[in-house]
C-alpha cells in the first residue's frame, strides 16, 4: 500500500501540527493519494473516488446530489426532512473558518458528486462534528467508510482529538461504519453519539460486532 501526500492543502486556520498519518488501510480504503487540496481514495472494493475542498461554487450540483438521493439518506444525513441547502448554509459549511467541506466523485465530471462530507468544531474543544451523505446508489461500496477515514486523518492534521457524530437509532449503516473506525458509541434518547478518537494510533481499534 502506498500513501502519498503532497502537502497540506487541507489545514484549517486555527489548527494545530499534524498529529501524524494512518494509512488508508486503518480507514476501509486501499490506497490514497494526496495532491494539493485533492485527494484520491481508493476503496476495498476498487473504487476510485477523488475528494477535494468544496466551494461556493458547488452548492448546484451538492443539491442535485440532494434530488437523487433517497428520504431516507437525506434525513440520516440531517436528522429531519431537508430537500436542498441553502445559499447561507452551504456558504458557512465551505467557509474554511468554520471547518472543512469535501466532495466526493467517482469521475473526472466535477459537476457530479456522490457525495460530500463536513467535519466542524462543535465547541467544545478538541471535539469536531463529521458529517457523511454518499449517494444512494453508491451506497453499500466502501465509500462512505473511505470518506469517513479521510476525514478523521483531516481532523488529525488539524489537531482534533475527537471527531463525532450523531445518528438516528436505527442508521446501521452509519453505525457500522463509525464503530469499525473504533468509535465508542453512546445511546441518548432515540439518537446515538458515535465519538472516535483522534489522537494517538488512530483507527487501529478491532471492528465491533454488527
Ligand atoms: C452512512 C453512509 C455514509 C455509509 O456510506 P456507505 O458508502 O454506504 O458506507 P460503506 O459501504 O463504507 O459501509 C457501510 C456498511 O454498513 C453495512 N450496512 C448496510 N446496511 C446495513 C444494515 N441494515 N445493518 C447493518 N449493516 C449495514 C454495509 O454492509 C457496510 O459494511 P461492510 O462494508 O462491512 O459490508 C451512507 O449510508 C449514507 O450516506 N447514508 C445517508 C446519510 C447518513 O445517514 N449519514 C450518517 C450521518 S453522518
């Protein structure tokens, strides 16, 4: 397995020094690579995905992802109906003050995603908030656990020591996916807190029992 990075296009203001690299296979992905703000992962089933910063500029094509994806993706992603963001939303989430926004392809079509992800600090120190939407379609291949991955060695580049999120119940999905990257899960109400630590040998946890 090779890693490549290039350089640190994905350092947040504010953030501290890398915490050090887990390699793609502590995250569910084969391979990456990283040029610039891009980089591509390639999942355990041998899909290519390339995930660079969001912009602005996206927010067209993140809805249309918004369209083809299902009720149900969508109300795990937002924990309520949502059909589409907002220009003020979208704008805060890529604004690189407030944290990282990444989308994902599968192709050299850029207007296309299949996803897109955000980590933002919660607040609380240390603690940053992950956020996943894979297409439907795209479901069930890795890519989301790859994405995840990324995501936690972004929060290891910007000195977080936890990246959390929080799903509905019955997600397994997410889940599944949130406790293989070693998660400690915590029941509240008819949401789970799904909380994995950043720090230290990162993601080298044994995969919980579906
Ligand atoms: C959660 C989500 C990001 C996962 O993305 P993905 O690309 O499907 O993830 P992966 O394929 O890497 O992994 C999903 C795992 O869940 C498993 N899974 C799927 N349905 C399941 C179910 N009903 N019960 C148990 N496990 C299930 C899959 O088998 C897979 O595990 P495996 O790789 O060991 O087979 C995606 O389903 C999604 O976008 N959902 C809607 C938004 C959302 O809920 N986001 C979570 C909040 S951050």
């Amino acid at each position: 397995m090779t890693l490549v990075h290039f350089d640190e296009g994905n350092r947040v203001p504010g953030g501290t020094e890398p915490t050090g690299r887990n390699t793609g296979e502590d995250h569910g992905m084969a391979a990456s690579a990283t040029a610039g703000n891009r980089t591509v992962l390639l999942t355990r089933s041998g899909i290519r995905v390339l995930l660079r910063n969001a912009g602005a500029g996206d927010l067209e094509s993140v809805n249309e992802l918004h369209a083809r994806c299902s009720v149900r993706s969508r109300e795990g992603r937002y924990l309520r109906r949502r059909e589409t963001l907002r220009v003020s939303e979208w704008q805060r989430l890529v604004d690189r003050r407030h944290g990282l926004c990444q989308v994902a392809f599968v192709s050299r079509a850029e207007d296309r995603p299949i996803g897109y992800a955000t980590l933002t600090p919660t607040g609380r120190p240390g603690d940053w908030e992950a956020s996943v939407l894979i297409e439907d379609l795209w479901q069930n291949k890795g890519v989301g656990t790859a994405v995840a991955g990324r995501l936690i060695d972004l929060a290891a580049e910007n000195g977080v020591r936890f990246v959390i999120t929080h799903v509905a119940v019955g997600n397994r999905p997410a889940l599944w996916l949130f406790r293989r990257l070693g998660a400690e899960v915590t029941v509240r109400h008819d949401l789970v807190e799904a909380r994995v630590a950043v720090a230290g040998p990162r993601g080298r946890t044994t995969p919980a029992p579906r």
